[in-house]
C-alpha cells in the first residue's frame, strides 16, 4: 500500500445507472478528459487502484443529495456501494454516503442502516451539494447518527468544480464553502463528531487553517487538487504545525495518481510528513489497522 485514498469517485459503468444526471456528469468528462466516457467495468476500475498501491474510500454516485429523490433507489445504490467491499476487501476500504438532509428521519435510518450493515464510513455532504449550508439544523439527524455511531462526517470547503464556468456558476454559492462559520459551527455543535473538511480550502484556506487550530476535531484531505498549486500558507502548514491533521484525497479518475505522487513528491515535504498524509493520519484518524 502507497497511500490510503479519502476520496474516491466510483467511475464504473456499473455505478453509472445509479446516478441521477449522466448527462452532466459526461459533460464534465469530455471537458476535463477531452474523451467520450473515462467509465471502466468494476474489475478494471479495481485493478487500477491495486496497481497504484492504493486503498480506498469511494464515493457514493455523484448528485444524491438533492430534493425529492426515492429513497428506495438510495438504499439500491448504497447496497453497490456495500458490495464494492465484499468484493475486493484488500482495496476498498468503504463508501461514503451521500444523503439528501431534506429526507429527515428516514435519510437518518438510511444511513444508519448503512453503517451498521452496508460498512459505510459516514457521510460526504455540504451546500455544493445540497444547496444548504452545512450549519442548517436539518442536517442534525445526520451528524447525530454519525456521532453515536462513532464514524466521521465530510464537508465541503473552498472552490468546486461543480457550476464552474456556468452562467451564475449554476446557483452555487461559494460563501456557503468558506470553514468559518459554517464547518466551525457543525464542531461546535458536536464536539465528540470526527469532521473532515473535503478539498484543498482556498480562497478560504487560512480559515481552514484557524479551525484546525482552534478544533481538536476537525481534519482536512485535499481532493481535487494537485499539490502543485497549493497556496504556500497552506504548503507550510502541511509541512509543519498541521501535520498531523491533513489527509490524502485524489478524486481520482479526475487526476491520476501518477501525477498526484509525482506532485506531492517535488513540492518539498519531508519524508515523515509525506508518510503522515499518504497513510498515516487517515490510520490514525479512522482507528485502522496497519
């Protein structure tokens, strides 16, 4: 194993039939890709991790959390996620759900039933998503499940690609992604709640990086990213004082993991850093073994 993957998009064709706009999502692949498809069968999407040295934790189909979707073809497409780990156990180590706050009790029960018996690792969500912020009491039953079940929540921080480029960046309100106040009110909220803020923080990355200091709690990966273009604020604190609070994420198949490695490792980070953000926090963070 290289590194421990905290963000993972499920591009298998198997997936697919599960998410509720292929349309958009292809777009973004001829845009980002400049190719018709980058979905792959299962196996081979699968043996791409393994040649990498990578376990991971995959996302759920990308668009779920949204209104008035069925709950019956959630649980149908959590179970795929379920199945991702039955099947290849050495590489996946578990999904993160993706549950509209909207649904209330029954979305909790969902992903309670997900963590007990689908081997969910909690939920990724936030105003990109959703279209609430992440501090709005709906969320609550949500984050309470996840407390008590001892499992992490994600939260979205900092600039997406999801709206980029579209007239009014498709209703996306970047203030909605900014780590204070938002993700700073969920910590104190639920203290014992493990809260990982998802993608590298910028324009807000010295707000990330206050909470991270100020919250015992609260953790950072950086998908979406190359290291390449962190903002040196942000490269300095990975190096030195937080480094035990950042986490690998890649969004991979959006970049490759030959690209990510070789970034991280020219952008002069010490060994034992490296070492902490390609496996060691997340071992630590997640309570898993060696």
């Amino acid at each position: 194993m290289k590194v421990i993957d905290v963000q993972v998009q499920t591009f298998t064709r198997e997936a697919m039939k599960y998410h509720p706009n292929l349309n958009e999502i292809e777009g973004m692949i001829r845009f980002v890709f400049k190719q018709e498809s980058a979905f792959v069968g299962e196996q081979e999407f699968i043996a791409g991790l393994r040649a990498a040295g990578v376990r991971a934790m995959m996302m759920s189909p990308m668009g779920w959390a949204k209104a008035n979707r069925d709950l019956a073809q959630i649980k149908e497409m959590h179970d795929y996620m379920g199945h991702l780990k039955q099947a290849y156990p050495d590489t996946v180590l578990g999904c993160w759900g993706d549950i509209d706050p909207r649904l209330g009790d029954g979305g909790a029960r969902e992903l309670e039933r997900c963590i007990k018996e689908v081997g969910m690792l909690g939920i990724y969500t936030g105003a990109i998503l959703t279209g609430i912020p992440v501090n709005d009491k709906r969320y609550w039953p949500l984050f309470e499940v996840c407390a008590a079940a001892g499992v992490p929540v994600k939260l979205s921080v900092g600039m997406t690609a999801i709206g980029q480029g579209k007239p009014g960046g498709g209703g996306v309100h970047l203030s909605h992604e900014n780590p204070i106040p938002y993700v700073d009110d969920v910590a104190i909220q639920f203290p014992g709640l493990t809260i990982i803020a998802a993608h590298c923080a910028w324009p807000f990355h010295n707000e990330m990086t206050a909470v991270m200091i100020h919250k015992a709690n609260v953790y950072n990966e950086l998908h979406g990213w190359s290291p390449k273009y962190f903002p040196a604020e942000l490269k300095r604190e990975i190096n030195g004082r937080l480094q035990d609070k950042f986490m690998f994420g890649s969004d991979h198949p959006w970049f490759s993991y030959e690209r990510l490695f070789r970034d991280w490792e020219t952008e002069g980070y010490k060994p034992v850093v490296l070492e902490k953000v390609y496996y060691k926090n997340a071992q630590r963070i997640f309570g898993l073994g060696a």
